[in-house]
C-alpha cells in the first residue's frame, strides 16, 4: 500500500512540484480547478465521489480512488481556483441513516 505523507509535508511537495504558479489562500496550495483535478487522476487514479456546496458559492469534493486508498478535498471558488483542504488514506463512503437524525422516521 502507498503511504502518503503528513498534509503540510504534502501541501509543500504539491506546491512546488505541481503548482509553481498557483496562489496560496491561506497557506493552502491552490490552482485552476481543472488542473488540481487532473493532477489528482494522473498521478493518484483519484476521482469526485462527493460533492457540495457551500454558503458562500465555493464548491467542496472529496477525490478518492475506486478503492478508497487514498483521498484528497477540496474546494473550488467560483472564479475557477481550487485550494487543496487535506489528503489521506483509507476512505470509506457511509450511508445515510434517516432515524440517527429523525426520530420519527
């Protein structure tokens, strides 16, 4: 299994390895969306398989492999720029369960 790095020893490597031109917001490693996302799917096989959006209009997705190995966030503005919020391993999807939060149900 490919272990993956602590976040800000990877927030590092990703910043000047994959995005020298990208714009910190908060010291977090950001770029065009589109980028961040193909990066993501060429060199960790990571796709969208959640998706979200916040009050503020930014767009928040959990990128994972088919496996759930590894997993990265993040969240895109609405002018394109997407900042990476965390990366790990061992995602695992779980389903919704209506009567933990209506009781009624």
């Amino acid at each position: 299994m490919r272990k993956r790095v602590w976040l800000p020893a990877m927030v590092a490597a990703l910043g000047l390895a994959v995005w020298p031109n990208g714009t910190g917001a908060q010291g977090r490693t950001c770029d065009q969306r589109q980028r961040v996302i193909g990066h993501l799917a060429a060199k960790y096989q990571e796709a969208p398989v959640a998706i979200g959006v916040t009050n503020s209009g930014g767009l928040v997705e959990v990128l994972s492999t088919g496996d759930g190995q590894t997993w990265t966030i993040i969240v895109s503005n609405p002018d394109g720029t997407a900042c990476l919020l965390a990366a790990g391993e061992g995602w695992r999807a779980i389903r919704f369960d209506q009567t933990k939060t209506d009781p009624s149900a």
